[in-house]
C-alpha cells in the first residue's frame, strides 16, 4: 500500500513536472519570437494553459490541476480574469460535464491571424 501511495505521488510530481515544463518552455519560446509576431501568437499561450488544466481534470489529478492552474495563471489574469474564476470551479469531471465554460472552450475553435 506505502509503496503505491509512493509510486503514484511520484508519477504525479513527474506529471505536473512534465506539463509545467512544457508549458514553461513555450512561454520562454512565445517571449522570445520575434516582435512582430509575438502579439499574435501569445493567445496560443492561453489555449494551451486551459487545455492542460483540463486535461489534469480529466485524468482525476485535482491536486496536481490546481498546482498547474496557480503556478501559471499569472500569464493570463489580466486579459482573462473571469475565465480563470470560471476554470477554478472545475476540479472533477462532474465539473467538467456541468460546466458551460468547459463547453464552450471543447467546442470552440481557435485561430491565430497573423500580419504581413
């Protein structure tokens, strides 16, 4: 039983690792693309962080959700404050299912519009 708690607490902490990592690294890359792009492509970033939170739902790892949305919800709070409340009410998947926000962000499609 000790070792299984161990295990899966391991395979979490990898987990959130991995997923913060990640999203760490496309922020740094998003920071670093040239000027006349950036603004146009730091919207993926959103995408990305609301897709990644749900998915951590999803899998049933709440804790490890919450830890991921706090850790990173500073990139968005100014242009999505409300989203991020809305997204702080989903920590299961009954959430998930009852949740319009989540509807609407599985439903929805995303574009990315770019200058010349």
């Amino acid at each position: 039983e000790n070792e299984k708690n161990i295990t899966s607490n391991t395979t979490g902490i990898i987990l959130l690792d991995a997923y913060s990592e990640s999203y760490r690294r496309l922020q740094e890359w998003l920071l670093l693309t040239l000027d006349q792009f950036r603004e146009e492509l730091w919207p993926v970033s959103w995408v990305v962080y609301v897709h990644l939170y749900l998915k951590l739902v999803e899998e049933d790892r709440t804790a490890l959700a919450v830890s991921f949305r706090e850790e990173h919800k500073s990139y968005h709070i100014y242009a999505h404050e409300e989203e991020i409340r809305a997204l702080s009410l989903v920590n299961t998947n009954k959430h998930m299912k009852d949740s319009d926000f989540v509807k609407r962000i599985k439903k929805s499609r995303f574009e990315i519009y770019l200058c010349n």
